[in-house]
C-alpha cells in the first residue's frame, strides 16, 4: 500500500493535481496571492510533512518535471519573437530600463542583504531574485545559492510586484505606460505582468517583453561579474 | 501539428545549449543559451513559429508548475534558514521596489530625449 502510495507515479499525479487546483483557485479568486505554484507547494508540503515522506521520496516522481526546466525556459523565446515589431519600434527604452533595473536589482540586494547580515550562501540565492524563475534558479545554482530560497525570493518578489507596483509608480509621477510596462516586467517578471496585462494592452505586452530582456541581461551580468569577482 | 516533434525541436536545442555550456566554462546556463538560440533560430527564420509554438506554448502556460519540486527543497533548508526568513522578505519587497523606480526614472528620460529629438528634426 504505501509503495503503491509513494511511487513516483503518484507524487507526480499528486504534483500536478494540486497545480491544477491551484490554477482553478487563482482563476476563481483573480488575485495574485493564489499563485498555482504557492498553492501546490502548500498542499503537497504538507501532505510530504504530514505523512513523512522524505524529500528524496518525493523527487522520484517530481524530478519528472524537474527534467522538463530547461525547455520550459527556452520556450520563453516565442513571446519575444512574437513581439519583435514592438521590442525593435521600443529598443532603446526596453534595452535602457532593463539594463539599469537588473544592475539596481543586483546592487540592491547585494547591500541590503550584507547589511542585514545573511548569511553568504543565501546573499548568493538572493541576487537574481528579479528575473523570472527559470532563469534565476539556474543562475542561483551556477553561483552556488540554494534554488529553494530563488524560487521562494522570486515569488515574494512577483507578488510584491502585482500588488504594489502600479500604485507606487503612480505616486512617484510615472505615467507612461511604456515605462510602467517596461518596469513591471523587469522588477517583477510574469507574476508583476499578470498585473501590467490588466492595465492595459501596451503595459502588458512591455511587461511581457521586459521579463525575457532583462532575464537575459542579469544573466549576462551576474555570469560575468562572477567571472571577474568571484 | 505534431506535439510530439515539437517537443523533439524543443528538445534538441536544450542539449546544443548545455553543449555550449560546457564549451564556454558555464559562462552562461544552458537554458539561456537555449533561449538566446532559438530567438537567433526564428529571426532568422531558420525554424519556423509553427514549427515549435504549441509545444512552447505548453510550457509557458504551465510554466509554474515545473518549479514545483525546487520550491519544495524549501522544507530540506527551512530549519537553516528560519532566523533570517524575515530580513530575506524585506531584501525582496525593497529591493522590488528600487528596481522599479530605477527601471521606470530610465525609460521615462529616454523617452523625454527621444520626443525631443523628434521635435528638433521636424524643425529642421
């Protein structure tokens, strides 16, 4: 019975259920705090901690979707592609806000967390915490920092996003909506461009845009600093 | 359209982006290198949209789910890092907001440089 229960199978049915119900809670509610992702770790981490089901076990069926990381970030070329005509008619200001928001992202963090006093490996995790998931998890483990704590700070990070974003942009003066598309989508990736979509058409599409650029742009950066720095 | 090759297209470029990867020091992961080679891929026009876009549009619909695991690694390391949780959720909430009001103060002036060139050219 419980080899049945914990084959990988079933955590790999488990897995998706949950997401599932997740994405069914999220359409229902509209709000970004009932992210897919959230939802399904809190439901499959407590059925993990309640029944206590080592990691380990739960990797056997859930590496399955593990594998399946890499094409899910390429994938991210078909938006961009999709929207070459307006990333070429907006190049300079998309290329310009991405570039300064992933150095003021990288710069931020690295200060503020040394100045509260975190630990190194998790300053480490922390620094790619602007970019979407896929990107930033890898950069994490190729700098040495816990993919957990990436994937966890991204998420604080997009929901902080979606929730205060527009209103703060609004109270600081900025209007345009190029400029506030193109800043969502650079501080607060797709969970910020599920917000951006719904201010309106041009927000939305920057914001989508803004995700791969800047994506690509603190790779860039974060692979050469720490070729040079480290 | 065929799922199936899609995926296989998708597939064969992640493996030319960790042999990349590999070749360049792990300069830059294989996933971005991935990306960056199907974006030249399409501009160029070397491999169509259609020939890949239901099976990428797989992925981005579902895209959360493919953390799931990772996420759940959080419950290896809670322990380790329960005294720090609460400075790691301020770092995150601050430094959002910085990198948007930077983002956004950058955008803004450009466009305020490039209106500006415009007008200049339509008075000459």
């Amino acid at each position: 019975m419980y080899n049945a229960l914990t084959s990988p199978i079933a955590f790999l049915a488990l897995s998706i259920i949950a997401y599932s119900f997740g994405v069914w809670l999220n359409d229902k509610t509209k709000s970004p705090i009932a992210h897919p992702l959230l939802i399904s770790c809190i439901i499959v981490g407590f059925i993990l901690v309640v029944f206590k089901i080592p990691l380990e076990k739960y990797n056997e069926g859930g590496g399955v979707i593990n594998l399946f990381l890499t094409p899910a970030t390429i994938a991210l070329a078909v938006p961009i592609y999709r929207q070459l005509e307006i990333l070429k008619k907006h190049l300079l200001p998309i290329l310009a806000g991405a570039f300064v928001g992933s150095v003021v992202s990288i710069i931020s963090v690295y200060i503020l967390a040394n100045l509260f006093g975190l630990d190194w490996q998790i300053v480490k995790s922390l620094l790619p915490k602007s970019v979407t998931t896929p990107i930033g998890v890898a950069l994490s483990s190729s700098l040495g920092g816990l993919t957990a704590i990436t994937s966890l700070a991204i998420f604080i990070t997009g929901i902080t996003g979606a929730l205060c974003l527009p209103t703060i942009l609004k109270l600081f003066g900025f209007k345009h909506p190029v400029a506030t598309g193109i800043s969502i989508g650079t501080a607060s990736h797709a969970v910020g461009t599920s917000r951006a979509l719904q201010l309106g058409e041009i927000e939305g599409a920057m914001s989508g845009l803004a995700i791969g650029i800047a994506g690509l742009i603190t790779a860039i950066i974060i692979s050469v600093g720490s070729a040079i720095l480290l | 359209m065929n799922y199936l090759r899609e995926l296989g297209v998708i597939l064969a470029i992640c493996v030319i982006g960790e042999v990349i990867s590999v070749l360049i020091g792990g300069a830059l992961p294989a996933n971005v290198l991935g990306m960056i080679l199907l974006l030249a891929l399409l501009a160029t026009r070397l491999i169509k949209a259609r020939q890949v876009e239901h099976a990428a549009d797989f992925f981005l619909k579902n895209m959360a789910i493919f953390f799931l695991p990772v996420s759940l690694g959080i419950l290896d390391i809670y322990a380790q890092i329960k005294s720090q949780f609460i400075a790691i959720i301020a770092v995150c909430v601050i430094t959002t907001f910085l990198t948007a009001l930077a983002t956004a103060a950058t955008v803004h002036y450009i466009l305020i440089l490039q209106s500006k060139r415009k007008d200049k050219n339509k008075n000459v």
